[in-house]
C-alpha cells in the first residue's frame, strides 16, 4: 500500500472513531421530524352532508395517535376526534364559515392537500342524537410517535406548523410535549374566552414569554407558529401532542405541516425568533 492510500485511510479510521466516540451535534436548522398528512389513505365521508370518496380518514399516519375521548355514537361520527382529511372538502361541510382561508402559509402554491382537523363545531352539527354538546364537552388529542432528538442542544428545538384556530365559548387548545417518558409540559395554549365577550383568545407561549396575549376571532385563521422549546440537555425522545380540550358548539382547529427543527445552538425566548402574531395575521 502506498503512503498517500495509508493516509487516506488513517484518516478515514480517524473519522470513524471520532464519530463513535463523540456524541452525535446536530447541525443548523436540522429537520428531526416533519409531517404534511399527504401519505395518510383517506376513506370515504360518513355522515357528512358532502358526500364523497377519499376526503375522511380516522386513522392517523404510521405511529401517530389519535385518542377519542368523547362518548361513543355522540356527535357527526367524522369528527367524534381528530381527524385526517382534504381540506377543501372539508370547507364544503361546513359551508366554510371561513375555514377555506386556512391556506398554509409554507405551502409553496403546491395547494392545501390535506390537513389534521378538530372540529367541535361540526360534531355538534347532527341531529342524529339530540344535542351533542348539551351532552359532553368535547375533548380529543393528536400525539406523535416518539421523536429521537439526541444529540439535540438543550434549549434548541423549533416547532414549527401552519395552523387555522377559531374561538367561540369555551373551547380550549393546547401542544404538549414530554421527554423521555416524563411528565407533559404545555408550551402553547390557546383559550376562548367566549361569544359573549367578543369570541377573542388568550394566548399563551412561555418560550416566546407571552402570557395571555389577547388575539381577536379571526385573525388566527391562517398562520404559521414557530415555537422555541426548552428541551432538556441529553434528552434523547421527546412527544408532542396537540390537544382540543373543554369544547362546546365552538369553531375549530385545524394543522398541517408540522416541522421539528434542532439549531445549532440554544435558542432565546425571544419574539425575533417567530413572526409576531399581528404581522402573522397577513
């Protein structure tokens, strides 16, 4: 063997060895996790008064959960929880209400596809039952499969998803996120504060400290949330779920394009970080 191949080589096992030795960094903007509900299978509607094929699915992608936390045979059966669904068809069954403005701000112009969808408002929508939220308060959650993030500086993850709310009575919306296998912890929290007092929000973000910051009905209809997380140093799994909690005849929920992004380098709480909710609005 020759010298220059010897010292290819020595540098090669050099490489390798480094990389067995040093633990795993990851590099700027590395996308860990993302999700665009475009591979899930879609099945025809159920109850819907739009009929049709290929636009409903209760099955989440591949390791995801979604729970059913409301009464059995309760409500329009399409949206006895979350849901997987086109998104237009969506728009159609509830005679839009303005859910066709959810457009996905980083959609690219490749159109809106599909989305995740809570909708309170169209499960109390059937009379097959009586009157559902008379009933039950609506309560269901969206829950990803574990996220490996080792390697990932503490305080430098990123979540980031389009997202479509609308307040009206008492609805509430929360992300969570848990690592490995500890308790929950809120990192977004939005909370109606009802028809009667302007049918506005409280939001709530303590990565970006904001801490009830009062958001009109309407103007989160389509944006883009970007959300620092403290994840903690050496954390190898984390979980995040989305979650409609304590809802009534309300709007909805609706999310797509969610990214979970690792920086280099810890992140500052800092609104320069997100765009901020008034200029979101546009």
């Amino acid at each position: 063997m020759n010298s220059s191949i010897r010292g290819v080589v020595g540098r090669a096992l050099l490489i390798t060895t480094f990389c067995l030795l040093t633990p795993l960094v990851w590099a700027a903007d590395t996308v860990l996790f993302e999700e665009d509900f475009e591979d899930v299978t879609l099945e025809a509607s159920i109850m819907e008064q739009v009929k049709d094929n290929k636009v409903w699915s209760g099955t989440p992608p591949e390791g995801w959960e979604i729970t059913n936390e409301n009464p059995k045979d309760l409500g329009m059966p399409e949206w006895r929880t979350w849901a997987i669904v086109d998104l237009e068809w969506w728009t159609a069954t509830a005679e839009d209400q303005r859910r066709s403005e959810f457009t996905g701000v980083h959609n690219d112009g490749k159109g809106i596809g599909n989305g995740a969808v809570s909708d309170p408002d169209e499960w109390d929508d059937w009379a097959g039952n009586g009157d559902p939220d008379a009933i039950s308060r609506w309560n269901g959650h969206l829950i990803t499969p574990p996220i490996k993030i080792k390697g990932a500086a503490a305080k430098s993850l990123v979540l980031t998803l389009d997202s479509s709310w609308r307040p009206e009575d008492t609805q509430t919306a929360e992300i969570t996120v848990s690592f490995d296998g500890g308790k929950e912890e809120r990192i977004l929290l939005f909370k109606s504060v009802g028809i009667d007092a302007g049918a506005h929000t409280l939001v709530t973000i303590p990565t970006l400290n904001m801490d009830e910051e009062d958001i009109k009905d309407g103007e989160q209809i389509n944006e883009t949330l970007e959300i620092p997380i403290d994840n903690p140093a050496g954390a190898a799994e984390m979980i995040i779920s989305f979650g409609v909690i304590d809802a009534q005849n309300d709007w909805w929920w609706a999310i797509d394009n969610i990214k979970l992004i690792s920086t280099a380098f810890s992140v500052e709480p800092k609104h320069k970080l997100a765009v901020r909710w008034a200029e979101l609005k546009s």
